[in-house]
C-alpha cells in the first residue's frame, strides 16, 4: 500500500495488532492440527466424531453469546475514545446481555437433552462440552479488540492453548478417555474467560454498572443485524457438520469434520487475524474520509484474492498428503470433501473485505440481508444434498452457496462505491 493511502502510524498499529493475532490463529489452528492425528489414532473415529458434532452444537449457543458483539460492540468501544464512564458503560451492557444469553443457552441445551433422544443418549459429552460457551462468553475479546489491544488476547490463548495440547498428551490415552476432552476445552475456556476479564478490569479501570432495561433493549438493538447475519452465515457452515451428524453416522462425521477443520484452516490463516487488526482501524478512517477507507478496502481484498489464486491449487493437489498426515492413511472420503470445500474457500477469501466493508459503512441491514438471503436458500439446501449424495452433497451445497454469497456481495459493494466516489 502506498503512503499516500495508509499512513506509517496506521500501518505500525495494525502490523502490530496483525502480528498479535497472527500468533493467536497459528496457536488456535496449529496445535490442533499437531492434536487431531493423535486424537483420532487413540480415541478413534468414532469417537472424535461424536465430539466434533457435540462441538458444532455447542457452536450454535457461542454464536447466540455472541451476538455479533465481535463487530458492533468492537466498533462502539473503537469509536469512544478514552471517555471511562462510557467505556465502562459500553462494557458492562454488553457483558449484562451476554451472560443472559448465556442462562437461556444452557436453558435450550437442557431441553434437547431431555426431549431429543439422539442428545439424550450422550447427555454427558454435550454438559461438559458446554463449558466452552460460559468461557467465551466471559472472554471480552471485542473489547480488546476495540481498544487495538490485542496483545492481551494472545497472551491468554497462547498459553491456554499450549497446556491444553500437553494435557491432551498427558491425560487422553485410549477410547474410554474420550469425555476428558470437552472437559479439557471447558477449562481452557473458563480460564481464559476469567483471566480476560481480569486484565479487562485492571488494566483499563473499568468499573461494572448495574444496567437497567432500556441499556440491555440499546445493546440488543444495537447488535440485532450482525447476529441474525452471523446466525446466517453460521446455518450454512456450521450446520453442515450437524447436518452430516444428523444424517449419517460419527465415523463419516469425523471424516467431514477433519477436512472442514483443515479447509477452516486454510480460510482463516492469516486472513482472519489481518481482518480483526484491520476492522477498528478502517472504521475510524471512513468516519473521516469515505473514498480513503473504501481505497484501503480495495487494495487489501486484491491482495487477499492474489494470495488464494496461489495457494489454493497447491492445497488441492496435496490434499492426499494432507489427509494422510492428519489420519494415517489416505481417506479417500476425506480428500474429496476436502478438496470440493477448498473450492468454497476461493471465494470466501475473494469476498472477505467486501462484506466486511458493509459494516465499516455502517451498512449492517445490507450485510443482515446477504447473508439471510443465504441462509434462507443454503440451510434446505445442504440436508437436501446430503439426502441425495450422502457426505460429498454438504461439501457440493457450501461451494454453490458460497459462490452466491460472492455474487451478491460484489453487486452491492460496487453499488456502495459509486455512491461514495459520486458524493464529494
């Protein structure tokens, strides 16, 4: 990027807050991938199975906790400065709503335990999996990362990350031993959680305040159009894991679930933690200079794009060392749905900061719509194409989905800058 577009400050402090991420997902995708092959030799295939799907259930209640606060409490506590009563008002709203969020998940959870009987049956794997939503909740991420402080998240994750990988090593030595891993990841979880909001409260002087019903309805308001898209965007990914579970059986649930993790993989590393360093920053430069911001956003989705066009061809092609690394052997279910996802990948990687840039243009009912939209289409869609071709029809259904999303997506972008370049 030239200097003319970012300016050396701008580059140092999201560089910095990039660099800080970067070692995060490294910690949060590599280790995995050092864990997963042990994990499946000694626990199985089955059994592993059964956890991913137990996880990708779980993941449901994290989006609910969420509520799209990673994007629009990150871009409030950007945008207040160092006003403290503010800061502090902002955080203990949205902590206020979270931790509701949170008793109505675990209320949900209940429910299907008692009235499913698939849940019923493994009633254990999925209380103790459920660790990980308190812990998330707790984590205020967004806060650090509205503050460009992301050192502090991965300084927690990275080593949470490191003892959980030991311990798996240590404690989980054959099949029975399988339950010891939602135990594991509760706890990193909670730590995590704990130790967040510490430095939260210490380092920052925040002070939690008492909320009252018409703060909690703002903050619910406020984030409605980024939780119903990340709902969206979560019923055709996530669901895809569940969706294979509930129409198949663990081992071929494994099976999808290991390709997933490793195309997830290759998605979001490095791009993920570039976009959070790059989200507060670009949000402050369009709330001066609109034609900047939208510069900055095209020159960086170019970049990005170039990047898969190079590395996605290479990852098809060695998908069978890849699978083999992860479970032994060459799966040749495996590498299929690996390589029909990498397809899916291309264009979520070429469409990454032109959705983004929809929120930073305090567009979130065009971002609400998109990705509803999607939902609406892809949900049917992936049980429809599991119905028809088994496994490989979840896989098939991501990469059209996908490719819809990509298409809306550079319509409406490009709709966005004709309106910014027109206006002076």
């Amino acid at each position: 990027m030239s200097a003319r577009i970012v300016t050396h400050k701008e580059r140092k402090i999201v560089f910095k807050n990039f660099l800080s991420l970067t070692t995060l997902q490294t910690v949060n995708y590599l280790l995995p991938l050092v864990v997963l092959p042990y994990l499946v030799r000694v626990i199985g295939i089955e059994k592993f199975g059964l956890i991913a799907f137990a996880q990708s259930l779980v993941q449901y209640f994290m989006i609910l906790t969420d509520y799209g606060f990673s994007l629009s409490a990150t871009r409030k506590i950007s945008l207040c400065k160092d006003y403290q009563n503010q800061t502090s008002a902002i955080f203990s709203s949205v902590m206020t709503v979270k931790l509701l969020l949170a008793a109505l998940s675990f209320l949900i959870l209940c429910i299907l335990i008692y009235f499913v009987p698939r849940f019923r049956n493994d009633w254990l794997v999925y209380i103790l999996s459920f660790g990980a939503v308190v812990g998330n909740t707790l984590f205020p991420v967004w806060f650090f990362q509205g503050k460009e402080k992301m050192s502090y998240i991965t300084l927690i994750n990275v080593i949470g990350g490191l003892a959980y990988a030991v311990c798996i090593f240590i404690f989980i030595k054959g099949p029975k031993d399988y339950l010891l891993l939602p135990i594991l990841s509760s706890l990193l979880f909670l730590i995590s959680g704990l130790l967040g909001l510490y430095i939260a409260f210490s380092k920052f002087k925040l002070e939690f305040i008492l909320q009252k019903y018409i703060d909690i309805k703002t903050e619910l308001k406020t984030g409605w159009d980024i939780f119903i898209s990340t709902v969206s965007i979560n019923a055709y990914t996530t669901t895809r894991i569940f969706a294979v579970g509930l129409l198949t059986n663990n081992a071929i649930t494994g099976y999808f679930s290991l390709a997933d993790r490793i195309a997830n993989f290759i998605q979001t590393f490095p791009m993920d933690s570039f976009s959070r360093a790059v989200f507060p920053r670009i949000s402050k430069v369009f709330a001066r200079n609109k034609k900047r911001a939208l510069a900055i956003m095209r020159r960086i989705q170019f970049g990005i794009t170039s990047g898969f066009v190079i590395s996605l061809p290479i990852a098809y092609f060695i998908a069978p060392w890849i699978i083999s690394f992860a479970c032994g052997s060459v799966n040749e279910e495996a590498v299929l749905i690996l390589r029909l996802l990498l397809i899916a990948v291309f264009f979520v990687g070429a469409n990454a900061f032109r959705v983004q840039f929809l929120l930073v243009a305090g567009k979130p009912d065009f971002y609400a719509k998109i990705h509803v939209t999607a939902a609406i289409i892809g949900s049917p869609l992936i049980f429809l194409m599991i119905k028809r071709f088994s496994y490989p029809g979840a896989a098939l259904a991501t990469v059209m989905i996908e490719a819809g999303v990509f298409t809306i997506t550079w319509i409406t972008i490009n709709r966005l800058a004709r309106e910014i370049l027109k206006n002076k």
